[in-house]
C-alpha cells in the first residue's frame, strides 16, 4: 500500500512542481521552486529504491506501475542528474536574469518544460507496460525539443528540428517494434489488460514466436538506438547537445540517451528466451556499439567545438555501455556501472563547458586556453571531468571501462577488445590534447570574471569526489542492486 | 484498403501542399472507418468512441493545424520535392511490391484478419519515410511522419485488437502532441529563416 503510494507520488510530484511554477511571480523564484521541486521527487524516489532493495520489486496500478532492480538503477541515474543539473542550473542562469534576457515567461516555460521532462523520463522508468514506455519516450521528444532554443537562434532552431525530426521517425520506429513483439506475443492469448505487461512477456517469453521477435528487436533497436545516439543514427545529438543551453545538455547526455538504451535492455531478455538464448540480440549490441565507438573516435579528433566534443564523447560511452551489454557476463554488470559513472561525469563537463562558455563567449577549445587561471574553479572541474571521461586510472570510468575489457577477454571476443582499446586509445589522446591546452595554454584572450559560489564550488567537488571513491570502492547496496539489475538483463530469474 | 493505399499514391502525386494535407486527412477518416469495420464484437460504445476520436484528430484537427501553419507562413505553397512527382509516384508502386515481398517472408500474423493488412501498414510506413527524406518543405516532412503513424496504426488496430484501451489514447496523444509540437516548430522556423525549407537548415556540421 505505501510502496505504491511512493509510486504515485514519484510520478506526481513533477507535474505538482510545474504547476507551482506557474504560480511564481519572478524568474528567480521559478528557478528556486523548480529545485526545490525536484529535490523533492529525488526523496520520493529514494525512498521507492530503498523499497526495492527490501522486497526485489514493489507494483502499484494493477502492475502497470513496477519497480525493479533495473529500472530503479535507472531511477537513482536520473535523480542525480536532474538533481546536479537543477542545483547548477540556478547559478547558470544568473547573468541572464540580472541582464534581463531571461524573463518571466521564459522562466516559467523552462522550468514547465523541465518538469515535463522529467515526468516523462519517470513514466518510461515506472511503466510495466512496453506500450506506456514507448510513449513515455516519445513524449521526452516533444518535451525536450523547446528546451534546445530556450536561447533563441537560427542555429539553436535548426538543431531543435532535426532532432525533432529524426528522433520522432526513430523512436516511431521502435513502436514498430513494440508492435511485432506484442504480435510475437499474440499467440499466448493474455487478457487486453495484460498483453503488454513486461512481467507477463517475460513469464511467457520461451513461448514467442522467434522470428517475429527478432524483426521486433530490430525495430527497436534502430528506434531506441536513434534517441540513444548509437551510430550511425547519432546525427541529431552533436547538433543538439552543442545548441541547448548547459544545464539541458547535461540531462540530455546524462539520462536521456540512457533511458531510450533501457528500453532496449528491457527487450534483451525477452529476445534472448524466445530464441533460445543464442546470444543473436548481444551481438547486435555488440555491433552497434563497437561502431558508435569508432566513429565518436573519428570525430573526436578533430573537434574544436567544446560542446561537441562532449556530444561524441556521449556517442562513445553509449557505445561503450552497449558493448558492456553485448558481451553479456560481467560485461553487463559493467555496463550498468559505467551508465552510472558516466551519468556522475558529464554533467560535470558539461556544467563547466556552459560556465566557460558564457565567460569567453564562444565554445572553441583554442579561444579558451589558460582556462585554468582564469577559472580556478570550473577550469578544474572541466580538467578533472575530461580527464575522468577518458578513464584516467583511479577514477570511476576506468574501473567500469576495465572490466568490460576484462569481460570481453575471458570471453575470448580478442576484436572487440582490439577495437575498443584502439578507439579508447584515440579518444583518450584527442581529448587529452585538448584539455592540456585548455588548461595551462597560452591565453588567447581576456575572458569575464569567473562567478563561482558555494553551490558551484560544492556540486564540483562532490561529483569529483564521488567519481573518485567509486573507482576505489563500490559501496555493498549499490554492488547489489547493480548485480541485481545486471542479472534482469541476462534472463536469469 | 484501396483507399488506403490510392491516398498514399495520390500523396506522392501532389505538387500543391495544400491537396497534400487533404489526402492525408482523407487518409485518417478511412483509418477511423477501417478501425470500427474490423471489430468482430460489432459495435461497442468504446469501439464506437475510439474511431471516432481518430477521425476527429486524424481527419479534422490535424488537417486544421497544418492549414494554418501553412496559411502563417508566406512560403510558395508547393512541394518542392527532391525526386519528381513520376518518379516519386513509381517509388511508391516499388514500395508496394517491396512491402508485399517482405511480408511473404516473415509469418502469417495471427487473426482473422485480410492477408492485405500488413503489406498496406509497411507500405504506409515506407511512403511516410520516403515523404519525410525526399521534401524540402517542413511541412511535407510532419506529413510524411503522419503517414508513418497511420502505417502503425493499421498495424496496431488491425492485428492486435487487444491493444489496452490506455496504450492506444497515449499513442493517440502523442501523436497529437507530435503535430502540435511541430507545427509550432515550423512557426519558429519560419520566423527565424523567413523561410521552411529544410534543405537549407545546414549550418551545423561535424
């Protein structure tokens, strides 16, 4: 009764939030209540995940609400992303509020949009039924595509199209997907109310028509895997991602592109039952995730572009997280934490490329050498989230990024660990390259004074410090609900 | 069926946008129609409802939008397509066949349902992408995703007549958010650009 009144109230609280909005009568107090609002939703939901710990899963709605290992990783995933980005998204708008471009009524338009987001990302989590997931995801689309122009250009409106476009096209293409495997389904004759409910599906996966479920994998995985970013679907992303102001890019690459690559894991063990555990949806994975790898590697190299050198550095960790999947074994396990590790960092990289940015007036890596002086703070934040993006050696990443390539060298796959590394390797020089100059070269010129308060300086040391312990040491619960939420994945009961 | 399939040749025929989201919206009457035709449990109140709501959105409200998002832009009210109107009409005929041969290759879908229903909704699903990739205008491009929607709608009402009642509103409203959503971007478009022609929007690269 109380677990799925948490429930509820995780996936009320949003639109509760953004309602208060409305009510708010300056742009500085919307931006206070949307904190406050969404530091609210992050108790709810830790109290559900703490629920899930105890009983495995908790169901509200009949089922149609459900809770489990793997979605309330997810959950805790998205809660420290929108909690980072709401926190840091109060500092980053205060040069626009004092210089008036951000008015009232963008204030409460962003921060309605935000809710909504939000909401959307909790009702895909929390849905049992793959039919109410898929609109859930769809909805993040229509939600998030205002977010991109908030700051309102041609380049900012062309990138809120395209994405617009593509991802809607794509991500129709995964309920092309739902439906062949509601058809792969169709013979086992469950109850309207019932036909789409992942539990049941996952009951009764052995019994699926095989070929219907691997042309519905297909679709999905296309479709998820263009809101995803995995390529050669990403086109959308480096344009998106480079135009949408900081504290949206850093949801976008943090959870969004995480919680389309949920769905799909939602559909691997349902594939993988009902053909016989051959391992053809892993290698799928696998292949996709391999060439996301290689070609954010590719443009990697050559990117000047700060914000889009973070975008193709998210192309590669979704590639890198898919691989983790395709691999299976460990590399699930894997996979799921450097989801985690990932989701800690690059807001972090992105909060400090919004900051730089709006101090030196452009996102160009070469403007903004000597960035180290001239912003003691984000400067080192920035440093230190490039330099963990890349898997320097005690920090998260590179624990996560070692074992997949452990798990892909016990399970003898010799070219994907070639590959991976040989990928891993370029983007490591690249972005390296880039941080050194940005960090300690010479000035190019004289940037604003750097406005870094208490929040700032406490959001960045902790994500650092977070990043840090958790290459060291993972603590025993989190362990656990990782390796519960890896084993979901991998069709064990 | 026929009607299904003519409108989406008409579609492709077209240069006037204007009888573009006309067919369209003959296409979502038909879609209503076809959804109340195939209940074998006749006609019950929910089922009455629901292809009522899809004619209302698909015939009426979503033409209604697009008309005046166009009548809001003083854009050249024609197609503008990248691929002619013959060829574009043969790649459709290419479609049909395509759609039918990959049918013939995965198994018969359960159901009693005409063998002609799933050829039609990947048909559907092919002409909308071809739409989408082949138009300069925006607008042509929500056409073309609308198409797509259909597509899937004929597919989803047609062979899984389980669908829960709540799945099929959330996917009704998203796509009715979808076209407001884009229709209000073509706005935006149009006030930046002075202009809605996609073939334009490449100034980001890389």
């Amino acid at each position: 009764m109380t677990a799925s009144a948490f429930l509820w109230a995780l996936l009320l609280a949003p639109l509760a939030g953004g309602l208060a909005c409305l009510a708010c009568r300056s742009a500085r107090a919307v931006l206070r209540a949307t904190v406050l609002g969404v530091l609210a939703a992050a108790l709810a939901a830790g109290i559900c995940i703490w629920m899930t710990r105890a009983s495995g899963s908790i169901a509200a709605a009949r089922g149609w609400l459900y809770l489990d290992a793997l979605s309330a990783i997810h959950l805790l995933v998205m809660m420290t992303v929108f909690t980072t980005s709401s926190l840091y998204m109060h500092g980053y708008f205060q040069p626009e509020i004092l210089d008036g471009s951000l008015s009232l009524k963008v204030a409460r338009r962003f921060s309605a949009l935000w809710y909504g987001a939000l909401a959307a990302m909790t009702l895909v989590l929390l849905s049992n039924n793959i039919g109410i997931m898929w609109a859930g995801l769809e909805a993040t689309t229509l939600v998030t595509a205002f977010l991109i122009c908030i700051h309102r250009s041609s380049e900012s409106v062309e990138a809120m199209w395209k994405y617009l476009i593509i991802c809607s096209v794509g991500v129709a293409f995964a309920f092309m997907g739902t439906l062949l495997a509601a058809a792969a389904a169709n013979g086992l004759h469950l109850p309207a109310s019932e036909a789409l409910l992942w539990t049941r599906l996952r009951e009764h996966a052995g019994e699926f028509d095989p070929v219907l479920m691997k042309a519905a994998f297909v679709f999905l995985l296309v479709g998820y895997g263009t809101k995803a970013g995995l390529a050669p679907m990403h086109s959308w992303l480096p344009d998106a991602h480079s135009q949408a102001p900081a504290p949206v890019s850093a949801i976008f690459s943090g959870f969004m592109l995480n919680a389309a690559l949920y769905c799909v894991m939602r559909y691997v063990p349902l594939v993988e039952e009902a053909s016989g555990q051959a391992g053809w949806s892993l290698r799928l994975l696998l292949l996709f995730g391999l060439v996301s790898m290689v070609t954010a590697a590719a443009f990697i190299v050559f990117q000047h572009d700060l914000k889009r050198l973070l975008a193709y550095s998210s192309v590669e960790h979704l590639g890198i997280i898919a691989v983790g999947l395709g691999l299976g074994g460990a590399g699930t396990f894997a996979a799921l934490l450097h989801a985690l590790n990932h989701a800690l960092c690059k807001p972090l990289s992105f909060f400090a490329a919004g900051r730089l940015g709006q101090m030196y007036g452009t996102h160009d890596v070469r403007t903004m050498a000597g960035a180290l002086r001239a912003a003691p703070v984000w400067g080192k934040a920035l440093f230190g989230g490039l330099l963990v993006l890349i898997g320097a050696a005690p920090f998260a990443v590179f624990l996560s990024e070692f074992l997949i390539v452990r798990a892909a060298a016990s399970s003898g796959s010799y070219w994907t660990m070639g590959l991976f590394l040989a990928a891993a390797g370029i983007v490591f020089v690249g972005v390296l390259q880039r941080a050194i100059s940005i960090a300690w070269g010479d000035p190019v010129m004289q940037p604003h004074a750097e406005q870094a308060g208490a929040v700032d300086k406490t959001l960045v040391l902790v994500s650092l410090g977070v990043l840090l312990v958790l290459g060291l040491w993972i603590p025993g619960p989190l362990w656990h609900m990782l390796d519960d939420a890896a084993r979901i994945v991998r069709g064990a009961p | 069926m026929l009607v299904l399939i003519v409108t989406n040749l008409l579609l492709l025929g077209f240069s006037q946008l204007k009888s573009c989201i006309r067919t369209v919206a003959c296409q979502g009457i038909a879609l209503g129609v076809l959804s109340l035709l195939v209940n074998e449990d006749g006609f019950t109140v929910w089922s009455v409802v629901m292809s009522g709501v899809v004619i209302g959105l698909k015939g009426v409200i979503f033409p209604r939008l697009l008309l005046g998002a166009l009548r809001e832009t003083n854009a050249r009210h024609e197609v503008e397509p990248y691929i002619g109107h013959m060829a574009s009409t043969l790649a459709g005929f290419a479609a049909l066949a395509a759609s039918a041969w990959l049918c013939s290759r995965l198994p018969a879908f359960p159901g009693r349902v005409t063998p002609l229903v799933a050829p039609v909704a990947f048909f559907m699903v092919f002409v909308g992408l071809f739409v989408i990739v082949s138009r300069k205008k925006a607008i042509s491009q929500i056409l073309g995703y609308l198409v797509m929607e259909n597509g899937m709608y004929v597919f989803g009402v047609v062979i899984l007549r389980e669908m829960p009642l709540l799945v099929d509103l959330a996917v009704l409203l998203d796509a009715f958010a979808a076209v407001l959503v884009m229709g209000v971007a073509v706005y935006h478009i149009n006030r930046a650009f002075d202009h809605m022609d996609v073939d334009q929007l490449d100034t980001l690269k890389g």
